[in-house]
C-alpha cells in the first residue's frame, strides 16, 4: 500500500468528521461535540498536509502554526462575548484573505514559468482572487459597524448600478485573464476590484441585518477555500470549504426567513440605518410607559407559576448571563416553570443567544425556539425580556407599513404580563420605537440588565 493512499484515506476521514461535527453543531446540546469532532477532522488534514512528500522546508509552518496557537489562545481567553460576532467577522476576513493568498502565490508561481496554466487552474485561481479579496473586505468593514466605528448603512447615488458595474468589470478582468494569463499588472487590478467590491457590497448593509452578513461572509470565506483547494488540488480544503459554503447560505436563508425578508433587501435595502425618525420619537415621548422596582418584579416572578425569558444583544453587553441563570434557578425552586424564548436573529450573530447561555451552563432543556413558545405565551404568568427589542416589537404582527412587517416575533405582549429590562425607551438596532414599552401589562425595569438582576435576586431571596 503506498504512502499515497494513506494521504487520501486521511483526507476521507476528515471530510467525514466534518460532516458529523456540522450534524452535532445543529443543536445546542450537541454543538460542542461537534465542534470537537469537526476540530479534531482539521487537525487530522493537517497532520496529513504536513506527511505529503510535496512539502520542502517546515520552517515558515512550524512558525505559522506556532504563531496562530499563541494568538488563537489569546483571542480565545480574552474577547468577551459582546465581542463574538466582531471576532468572526475578524475570522471569516482571515480566512478569505488566506485562500486569495493562495490563489495570488499560485498565479505567480506559473507566471515564473514552473507550468503553464491551464484553463481550469486558471478559473480556481481567479474565483479564489475574487471571492477572497471580496471576503477579507468585507469582512472588515462589518467587524468596523459591529464593532461601532463605521456608520451604520452608507447609501449614495446609483449605488447598486456603481456596484454593478464594477462587479461585471472583475468578471470581464478574470476571464481575460484566464484566455491571457500572462498579465500581472492586470491581476493587480483584478485583486484591488475585489477589495474594493467587498468593501462597496457591505457598506450599505444596516445594523439591523448583521447576523444575515455574518453568515454570508462565512458562506464567502468556504467559497473561498474551496477554490483554494481547486488552486492546490487538496481534496480535503475543497470539502471543508464546500461544507463552509453550503452551511453557510443554508444558515443566511434561515436568518433572512427569520426576518420574513428577501437577501436582495438585506443586501440593497440599508435596513436599519439610523434611529428613529423624528416623527416616531415625538410620538414615543407623547406615549407612557409604566415604570416597575426590583421588589415589585421580584413579586411577579417568584409568585408566578411560568416565566419565560427573552434575551437580546443588551444581556450579551451587560454581561448578565450569570445572573439571569442565577435568577432562574431561585424561581425554580419555589416551583416555577422556567423557559428561555430564543430568537433566531436576536444578538449579532446566529447563535449569539445560544452561545450566551451555554457560557451560564443554562440547561439546553429550557431553550425553545419562537414557534414552540408562542402557542402558549397566552398562559405565560410573566413574559421577561433581557436586553432584545427589534424580536418582541408587536408592530412586526401588526402593523403592515412598519420596516419589520411579517418578521417573526416573539408575542411576549400576549403574556400575562411583560416586565422589559432595558436603559431607555429608545429604538433597538433597527432604529423602530418598540409600542411594547407602552402596552397595559408591561412593565420596564430601567437599568443595567446586570444590576437590574442582581436587584431582583436580592428582593426574591428576601420573600
């Protein structure tokens, strides 16, 4: 049996693994496992990357694996989770970069005369150029509106046909350059179109459609590496990136129907670029809201017979996972039913709830998604929302000329009654006055989520 076969057997084994672990990361109770078995499928391809005979010197390798541990680590330890979504977007900027790299290395190796370059290798290596450069960009500029250094949603003049233009422009440079390969300068041109168009395509994306954006550059980055794997003729990079790719347009289709809206909205429609309108605010100043104290909250919850909690991105940024965990084993124990509402789009990113959570040890029995909680909200005693806004907004039920019509929501105003955990009235990332905080039987605990918590659990533990 030669040393070849064994490359390939690993290199099967891996895909399969990836696979599984995809499978397990469906799931909150199993996503872990999943992870650890999709790790352990990448660290086989790389053991068996580093046995092929083609590799000549280790030396920048051992300092790249090295090098990326350490920072690996770090970043692991050290970014909390308000920061998560920025990280991947970080991630998934790295990972195009990485495959246009290789593209980019690969089309000067044969421009120095090592093979000619043929059609199909011509085709990876600028689909590789194209949707990396794209990807790195991109990337970018969302971890900057993530992160809350760049505006929002930027819209100008003609801005799809601009986009479209330079767009067919990238296209007609890559076929060019296939036909005619012996043109760098061009492929310069082609590479900074790339960049270019990647900053272009994300820039009017709103704040309120992030978690759809993350999940398409992540779509972007496999797309990637798959063409990557085509440049190297790695059967094991061409399967993890199809697998990254797929999953990755499978889980934006997911968020867009979360939000009962098309991709070609969330891309051109610069959804949620600004606050309020000032007609809006006015009226939310005309309107009140009914304001409660951590002891009557207390009285609610601990005498309740079901709570439901609804968190949003404001739990992730007062870091009060801890504490909610804390205040519902408290009601549980005086024998209330607890339940945790989970939004697929509510945080930054998909899954950002889950992940929160999971970080408190919340047991993966008390996570229910919408369909399954709104059928019974009507017989919830006390609706409790952390932090979420734009997901419990009745205006997406019933207003059909509001920017969330049709959204799917979770109905917490059909509960007994809604207590909101927020700092302000003011609009979530959408920019859309919540007529939530206005209802009869909702009451807001203004504060910080961490704090306000905290009160509550003090005033339960005193009953």
């Amino acid at each position: 049996m030669n040393f070849d076969l064994y490359i390939w057997l690993a290199y099967l084994l891996a895909a399969v693994l990836f696979i599984l672990g995809l499978k397990q990361l469906s799931s909150p109770e199993t996503a872990r496992r999943g992870n650890r078995i999709a790790a352990f499928g990448m660290l086989l391809a790389v053991i068996a990357t580093l046995l092929d005979r083609q590799i000549i010197d280790f030396s920048w390798i051992v300092i790249g694996l090295i090098t990326g541990s350490l920072i690996g680590a770090i970043m692991a330890r050290s970014v909390k989770m308000t920061a998560m979504p920025q990280m991947v977007a970080v991630f998934n900027g790295f990972g195009g970069g990485a495959s246009g790299l290789v593209a980019a290395a690969e089309y000067v190796r044969h421009m120095g005369g090592a093979q000619p370059l043929t059609a199909d290798l011509g085709i990876s290596i600028m689909a590789g150029t194209l949707i990396g450069g794209v990807t790195l960009s991109g990337s970018f500029v969302a971890f900057a509106k993530l992160q809350g250094v760049a505006e929002a949603a930027a819209t100008y003049p003609l801005q799809k046909t601009f986009n479209f233009i330079l767009a067919a422009a990238a296209v007609a440079i890559a076929v060019f350059l296939i036909l005619s390969p012996v043109e760098p300068n061009i492929y310069l041109v082609l590479a900074g179109l790339a960049l270019v168009l990647g900053v272009l395509v994300v820039i009017p994306i709103g704040g309120a459609d992030m978690p759809v954006v993350v999940a398409l550059l992540n779509s972007y980055s496999g797309l990637a590496a798959s063409a990557a794997g085509f440049v190297l003729s790695n059967n094991a990079l061409i399967i993890s990136g199809a697998l990254v790719g797929a999953s990755g347009l499978i889980l934006t289709n997911i968020m867009c129907r979360a939000m009962n809206r098309s991709l070609a909205n969330v891309l051109f429609g610069a959804f949620g670029a600004g606050a309020a309108t000032g007609a809006a605010a006015a009226a939310a100043g005309e309107q009140v809201a009914n304001p409660v104290d951590a002891e009557d909250c207390a009285m609610m919850l601990a005498y309740a017979r079901s709570v439901v909690f609804v968190p949003g991105y404001g739990l992730a940024v007062a870091q009060a996972q801890h504490r909610l965990r804390e205040l519902a084993d408290l009601l549980e124990a005086r024998g209330v039913d607890v339940k945790y509402a989970i939004h697929p789009v509510a945080g930054r990113m998909p899954g950002h709830m889950n992940v929160l959570l999971a970080e408190a040890n919340v047991p993966y029995t008390q996570l229910y998604e919408i369909e399954d909680v709104n059928p019974d909200i009507a017989n919830v005693d006390v609706a409790v929302v952390v932090g979420a806004n734009d997901v419990v907004n009745p205006a997406a039920r019933d207003d059909p000329n509001s920017d969330i019509a049709g959204m799917p929501i979770v109905e917490v105003d059909k509960a007994r009654h809604c207590v909101v955990l927020k700092r302000s009235l003011n609009p979530g990332f959408a920019g859309i006055q919540n007529q939530l905080f206005f209802l009869p039987n909702t009451r807001m605990l203004f504060g910080s989520a961490e704090k306000s918590i905290a009160d509550v659990i003090h005033e339960v533990k005193a009953l």
